[in-house]
C-alpha cells in the first residue's frame, strides 16, 4: 500500500476535512498547505498528484496518535524518515488504543483471520527470529475494518436543513 492510500482512507474514515488534516500535521510539528494536502489525495492517476513521502505519513499518524489519545507533554515524537507497514501498524493500534484481542477481533470483522501470535511478530524488532513483515494485504483489511467500525457519516447542507425545519415543525406542533 502506499502512503497516500492510507492517508486517504483515514480522512475518509474519519470525515476529517482540509482543516483538519492540517491541524493533524500541525499537532505533530509540521506545517502543510492545504495545497500539499489536495495533492496527496488525489487519484494516482490525476495530473496534480503528489506522492506522500515516509516522514509526511509519520507526522500525520503522530498527529493523528495525539488527536485521538491526547497530546504527550514535552517533546513530540519526530516523524520517521523511512515507514513500514508495521510501524504504521503500530501507530494505528496506538492511536485508537487497541489491544491485541480488539485487533484480531476487527479484522474478524471483515472475514481476515489473524492469530495473537502473528500479531505480535509484527512489532518484533526486524533483527529478532520471530520478526514478521506486515504485507499490505493485513494493512489493507485492517484499513477496511477501521473504516467498517469508526466510520463517521458525513452530514449535507441538505440534511442539516431538512432536521432543523423538523425540529422547528415539531416544536411548533408541541406549542
């Protein structure tokens, strides 16, 4: 997977907008224009799309680790400068506080099975014997079982407005 799905498939996930994003990054001490940010989303295919390098994502998932679990005080981590599948494995278990039943559990949910033990081969050192890659086929459907659990529904103008004359109508019925 590259980096560009992954950071596609959490705005998405999270109905997070330019904004957002932004403040992401910001929150983990890097700066972006909305401009860089349109451009990583962009289709592969699009004549404006930019690849997101290693330390981009790193800085969005940091920010993203102190969006959803608080900012640490002190010194921020740095960004790394080259990602794996695994540290970004990490970092979204960190970030949404999943152990490692949880884990298994929601990738359960969308029909992968995966075992504590492979599991935990993925945050072994690379040196250490048990050590496993994470194949973009695990960061895919846990991705997928993000977005099937922690969705957020995007809200439209129109819905908006329809729900306000709703409650207008149904305050006025009651008076």
């Amino acid at each position: 997977m590259n980096n560009n799905d992954v950071l596609r498939r959490l705005r998405y996930t999270f109905n997070y907008n330019d904004k957002q994003m932004i403040a992401l990054f910001l929150s983990a001490g890097v700066q972006v224009t909305r401009e860089q940010v349109s451009q990583w989303l962009k289709k592969d295919n699009d004549a404006d799309f930019v690849n997101c390098h290693d330390t981009e994502l790193a800085a969005f998932l940091n920010g993203f680790i102190n969006e959803k679990r608080g900012k640490k005080e002190g010194v921020q981590l740095t960004p790394e400068k080259r990602l794996t599948n695994n540290i970004v494995l990490t970092k979204l278990k960190i970030a949404l506080n999943l152990k490692a039943e949880e884990l298994i559990e929601l990738l359960n949910s969308v029909d992968f099975s995966l075992n504590k033990a492979e599991l935990s081969a993925f945050s072994r050192k690379i040196d250490h014997k048990h050590y496993r890659e994470c194949k973009d086929q695990v960061l895919r459907n846990l991705l997928q079982a993000i977005d099937k659990k922690y969705h957020v529904a995007r809200t439209t103008k129109r819905d908006n407005k329809s729900s306000s004359k709703t409650n207008s109508q149904d305050y006025s019925q009651s008076n």
